[in-house]
C-alpha cells in the first residue's frame, strides 16, 4: 500500500474504517423502513430486499398479505388460498466507490474522497451484519479494483484495503489527468457483475455523468436496486466571500475574486440548475439519493437519512 501521509480529512486510516463497524447500526438498506427515512414512500418499493423462495399455497389466513391471494387455487377449491414465500437468506449488495481526483477536495471536515471511504466503509460493515454478500468496485482516474461479493469479514477487509490504497495514492503533485470517462466504465462492469436482485450503491460526485451514464444505469436498474450516494462539498454549492482566492487541480491554477458579488450569485445558480436536472433525471427513475456532506459524519447522515432521527 501506497505509503501516503494519513491526515484526518485529508485520507482515509484503517484504524478508522474498522471502528465504523461498532456505528454500522440505526440505518438499513431493506424495504422496511421507517416513516422519515429518505426511502420510505414510492421508494420503498423500489428496494427489493432479499430474493423471494415460492414456499407453498395454503388456506388464507387472518393478517396474510391479500396481495398474495392466489385465485386460480381460490376458485378451484372454494376457499381463499394464499401464496407462501420466504425471504432467500442472503442478497448481495455491490458499492462503488470514487476515488477519482475530483473526489480529492474539501473546504471542511474531510476530503471528498474521505467521506466516500467512509460511506463504503460504514455500508460494508452494515450488509455483513445483516448477512448479506458484499462487494465493491472501487475506481480512481485509471484503474477499477474488482472484489465479488462474499459474506466474510475477510472481503470488508479487502474492501477497506482498496479503498484505502486508492485513497492513500491520491496527490495534487501526481498530477495525475482527470479522467470522467471511468464513472462510466465502472457502470459497465457494474452492469456484467450485477446480473439480477443486486442492491447497487454508487458512492460519487457524479462527476462525468452524461447520456451513457443514464442508459447505464438504467440498464443496470432493470434487475438491480440502485441507490446513490452523492458526495459533495459547501464549497462546490456555494463560494465564501473572501476576496481573491487561488483554485488548482494540480495542472493549473485560477484566482478568483469571491468578493464579486454577482460572480457568486452566478456562481450559486449554475451549481442549482445542474444539480436539479440530476435529480430529475433520477427521480424520472424513482432512483434514491441520499446526500453526502464533506462537512458532517457518514454515520450521523446516514441514520438521519435512513429514518433513525439522532438525539
């Protein structure tokens, strides 16, 4: 692994992924939720959960779902029959993970980069306490490290590993080329991992998302759950008036005058508008979001999120 200084905020530390696991609770990724969480609603239904095993038909009882009326056996025996399943015991649930330089920013408490490695981190732990199988494909500006989903602490740590490796690599002086293009070509090898019944949770900035990345996830939506974690910063929704400021990718550097009043509105506007036709694209596809700050705790959004109000 990369021998990159470990700074809070600035990179992820093992030591802090692993102790995610004893905050991986208060939240769930299943169907049931409760009546705040961002999933409740029309979009439960869109979180399919566990796979469902045709167990038997038998007489209706009371407090039997009517939904699973079977009337074919109903009429043919003149008792109301109801269909049995039960839930498959395990589900697999794959994260993608950015670590892409544009995910190297942050104005607060942490680096972009940071808060996805803690979501993954936080979300790994959660699957496998649920027991479930969990992957990930976790991507930077020119590799993507694949781990098939298992159910083991074992593959949480490989997880972590990569992620961390990724993480720990990432460096303004690399100067390493930006490269938008892999949102998408991690989406393509999502869509020939995740086959069918898969909850697909993408951890990212969304930055390069176009028209290929819509029919990617569309494709992938047909036989898969998505659910997105959008990482982002203060900084990116909003400029601080502070006079002349110097912004650089590593290649080049801009000075700009925050104290320009109309730049910021303008600034302020165009960040609105982008982020508002992602998410009417994604509402189009009842896709979930779940907005990240760089500014809070992973595990304080999340349960805020998912329905569990914290005190």
């Amino acid at each position: 692994m990369s021998a990159a200084k470990p700074q809070p905020g600035v990179y992820a530390r093992l030591d802090d992924l692993v102790a995610l696991q004893h905050r991986a609770k208060g939240f769930s990724f299943l169907p049931r939720q409760p009546i705040h969480s961002l999933l409740a609603g029309r979009h439960a239904s869109r979180l399919r959960g566990r796979g469902l095993n045709f167990e038997e038909i038998r007489r209706y009882q009371p407090g039997d779902d009517i939904r699973q009326i079977d009337w074919k056996a109903t009429l043919r025996l003149r008792q109301t029959q109801s269909r049995v399943y039960t839930e498959e015991r395990e589900r697999s649930v794959l994260l993608l993970v950015d670590q892409r330089i544009t995910m190297f920013f942050g104005s607060v408490r942490s680096m972009k980069s940071v808060t996805a490695a803690e979501c993954a981190a936080i979300g790994a732990w959660r699957v496998l306490s649920q027991k479930d199988r969990v992957g990930a494909l976790v991507f930077n500006d020119s590799r993507i490290d694949e781990i098939r989903p298992q159910r083991s602490r074992s593959t949480v740590m490989r997880i972590l590993h990569a992620v961390l490796e990724q993480n720990q690599a990432l460096s303004l002086e690399a100067r390493v080329t930006t490269n938008p293009g892999m949102l998408n070509e991690a989406l393509r090898r999502c869509e020939r991992l995740a086959k069918h019944d898969c909850l697909v949770c993408i951890i990212s900035d969304l930055h390069g998302h176009d028209e290929e990345t819509r029919r990617l996830l569309t494709r992938i939506a047909q036989h898969n759950d998505v659910l997105i974690g959008f990482v982002h910063d203060p900084l990116e929704a909003e400029l601080p008036d502070l006079g002349p400021l110097v912004f650089g990718d590593g290649l080049r550097q801009l000075e700009v005058n925050t104290g320009n009043t109309r730049m910021r509105a303008r600034y302020r506007e165009e960040f609105a508008a982008e982020r508002a036709a992602g998410r009417r694209f994604l509402l189009q596809r009842e896709t979930p979001v779940i907005p990240l700050s760089t500014a809070e705790s992973v595990p304080d959004q999340l349960r805020r999120h998912l329905g569990l109000r914290t005190p």
